[in-house]
C-alpha cells in the first residue's frame, strides 16, 4: 500500500509550500477495485438544489393560461423599469461607463470586494453625520441580491430563522431556504400604508432570530415607512438585540409629499447591513451593481462579520468592472433633474392608476408613496366564481390581456400587484380592461350568495 508524506514549509511573505513524499510498499490497487466497489452512476442534484424555491416563478410557470388574442398584451407584472423604454437612464450615465470603456482601464479582474476608488465613491456618496462611512464599510456586489445573499450569509447560519415582511420581496425566502435558515413572516397592515404590525414581529423573536429584514421603500406595496415607525422598528431590534438587513435599494425613490429616512441614519446600538445598488434608481437593473453598507457604530458586528463579508465576496468576484469603473461618475454627474422627472413620471401613474382602481367595485387600492408598485384588494366574496387571487389574475389574462402578479406570490393572498413604470396611455388602457374585467364578474352580496348555493 503507498504512503504519503506532506509536509507543509512556509516563511515570511512566502506562501507555504506542499512538498509531498511517496513511500510504495509494491501493492498498487486497480481503479475501479477499491474496496470492492462496483461503479455506477450516482449523479444526484444537491440538498441546496432541492431546497431552492422561488414562489414567483412557481406560480407564474403553472398558470397555464394565453392572452386573449383580440387584446394586445399589456403586462404589469415585471419590475423592470427599462421594459417599455419610457423610462431611459440618463446620458450622463452612459456616457460615464462609454469613457471608462474606451479608456482600457478596467478589463481586468477587481478584488472581490470592489476596488479601493469606487468603495471610497460609495462611501462619500451615503456618508452623513447620522451615519458615517468609509470606505471599508463598503462591498461592492452584482446588484442588490447579491448583497442581499452576502449579508444573509454572513449573520444566519442553517437552523436559525430570519424576519420576513409579509407581503414581501420573494428573494429573502428563496435565498435563506436554500440556506437551510428558517423564515418567519411578519405582517404588514394595509389599513395603515403597510406599516409593520410591531407587537407581531416581535412575538416571533426567539434565541435562534439572526437577523430582521426592514424592505423601505417597499416592494411589492410601494409603502414608505415614516421616521416615527423606523424609530419604532429600531426599538424592537434594540430590545430584543437582533441585527437589521436594511433592503434600501428604492431609497430615494419616493414621490415629492413624502420623505426617505435611510434606517441606519436613526440609530447609534443597532447594527444594520444596508443594501442598496445602481439598478432602481438610475434605471440599469441589467448592469448589476449592488453595495452593502455597513453600519455598526458601538462595534457590535466587529471584525467578524466584515472578515466574513470579504471571504464570502471571494467565493464569486464582484460586479463588472466596466461599470465599478464608472461608478465615482455615475453618483456625482447624474443630473437632479433625472431623479426628479422619474418620480414626477411615477407619482402621476401611481395616482392614474390609484384613482381609477379605487373606481372599481370589489376593488381596493392601497396608496402608494415610492418605489414602482401598487397593491391591490380583491373582495374576493364579490368574485365568488374565483377561488383567489391567482384564479382572478389568470382570467384577467385570458379575457383581457392584462398581467398582473397575484399577491400569493409574495405571502399575501387575494391581492395583487401593479407595477407602475409603463407608459401612462397603457396604464389607462390596462385600468380600463380591469374595469370591464371587474364588471362582467362581480356579483353583489344576494348575487354572490346565490351563485354559491349553485355550486
């Protein structure tokens, strides 16, 4: 049988060196002969694999349904804002990434964390007395679920659990039970712009909470949480010290009677991980630049969890060097004006559509305040031929044209979601299809009882 030596040798700023010694006693084995296995195929997908689930795609993939072919399809699905080109990025913009482009600069490979210039260009960019910045609290990432998976990665370890908003982005759920880190929803109150019911999230702490997600402005309700509630979250996570992801990428997207509060700007004791990126607000989802911002003043995180972020950022190197390039351009050439023509664009679709939705019997829009969403009530009692929210979308489909996702896909039944960057003509257009759609179906109280003693 053959032996091994290894020995391991290393100095100074050296790496250390394998020198590997065989001693052969003679006996050698036959591939294939080692302890009397038998080859066969065994290829089977991981437990990571198996564990991972993304509740949009399952859904939308099993509606097995066409649009009506009389209809052009109108789809208010997809929270993508370059879709229907309305909403182009600004020249500055892409002149900043042709320049680094054209330059040859940044072909080559970044350190996996971001170079050193475009972490300091973060940094001032979000820095602020209430909560300062440097560089090393930077870590560029590719897009904002990246940043999202490095931080849950880096606090939560398999057999913990994460607080989850419900209704909420599908991502944090899809990522942590491939994980094998537990979820548990917390309820938003549509009654009250969709402010987190606070007594609820905190009955689901227990010793084995990692971390709290906070979604502001939100996505899918388009709510955007006051400085009162944000104190009132903070409160929570202070008490029960649990640390806060902070999903910040429609930060300052809010429409003008309304003001964004970053959530790490309001506490000194609460550790958060901010994660934010270019994608939203300057309209280039597709370019994939994300951040992660550290905040952890009285050094709770300490060492640990950015020595963790750095490894974890070296498993897969970071975002496209092209646009890490044009980054320092991007934040301090883009024009105010760009910002504020998007909100003005949004905010007049989101009362479009809010106005003429609430017109709608068996309907109740909630009001939005930012980011790109609208939800939406279906009193599904007056839509008694509907079983819930994903029948009432699937019919809109085949009889209108118009795609809207059902709120089941993000925990929350009998609603749905609108998204508001298309084209105000087609925002009209998909509300008045909606109408039509409500009006052949509802049924009023007698109506909806009768058809149920049918059934």
């Amino acid at each position: 049988m053959d032996s091994y030596l290894i020995q391991v040798n290393g100095h100074g700023d050296h790496a250390p060196m394998l020198d590997v010694h065989l001693k052969s006693t003679g006996n050698t084995i036959s591939p294939g002969k080692a302890k009397g296995r038998k080859p066969r195929w065994a290829v089977r997908a991981s437990e990571m694999s198996k564990k991972t689930f993304n509740p949009v795609r399952a859904i939308v993939d099993s509606m097995k349904v066409e649009p009506n072919p009389k209809k052009a399809m109108i789809s208010l699905s997809l929270g993508d804002p370059t879709v229907f080109g309305n909403l182009p990025t600004n020249d500055e913009v892409t002149r900043a990434v042709k320049e680094v482009l054209d330059s040859g600069q940044y072909n080559g490979y970044a350190p996996s964390v971001g170079y050193q210039s475009c972490r300091e260009a973060v940094a001032a960019y979000y820095n602020c007395p209430e909560a300062p910045l440097k560089a090393q609290d930077v870590i560029l990432t590719s897009g904002c679920s990246q940043a999202i998976e490095l931080a849950l990665a880096v606090l939560a370890n398999p057999g913990q659990n994460i607080l989850v908003p419900r209704p909420g982005f599908s991502l944090y759920k899809t990522l942590a039970l491939s994980m094998g880190i537990e979820v548990k929803l917390y309820n938003l109150l549509p009654d009250k712009a969709w402010e987190i019911d606070l007594e609820h999230l905190e009955s689901l702490v227990d010793e084995k909470t990692a971390c709290l997600i906070v979604n502001n402005p939100s996505n899918p309700c388009g709510s955007v949480f006051s400085k009162s509630h944000l104190q009132e979250i903070l409160a929570v996570a202070s008490r029960q010290c649990v640390p806060i992801l902070a999903d910040e990428i429609y930060g300052d997207m809010v429409f003008a009677d309304c003001k964004y509060e970053p959530i790490a700007t309001l506490s000194t004791n609460v550790p958060i991980l901010s994660c934010g990126g270019l994608a939203k607000r300057w309209l280039v989802p597709g370019w994939r630049m994300g951040w992660i911002l550290i905040h952890d003043r009285r050094d709770i995180f300490g060492n640990e969890i950015r020595d963790g972020l750095v490894r974890l950022s070296q498993r897969i190197l970071g975002p496209c060097t092209i646009v890490q390039g044009a980054l320092e351009r991007i934040l301090h050439r883009t024009p105010p004006e760009f910002y504020h023509n998007t909100l003005s664009i949004l905010k007049s679709n989101a009362d479009l559509c809010y106005a003429a939705l609430s017109a709608i019997p068996g309907l109740h829009p909630v009001r939005p305040a930012g980011a790109m969403y609208l939800m939406v009530e279906i009193e599904m009692e007056h839509f008694p031929e509907f079983e819930n929210d994903v029948e009432f979308t699937e019919r809109l489909i085949s009889e209108q044209s118009v795609f809207c996702l059902p709120a089941t896909c993000f925990e929350y039944p009998n609603f749905f979601r609108v998204v508001i960057t298309v084209p105000e003509e087609m925002i009209l257009e998909a509300c008045s299809r909606i109408q039509e759609f409500c009006e052949m179906h509802y049924q009023g109280a007698e109506g909806a009882q009768d058809l149920e003693c049918d059934k």
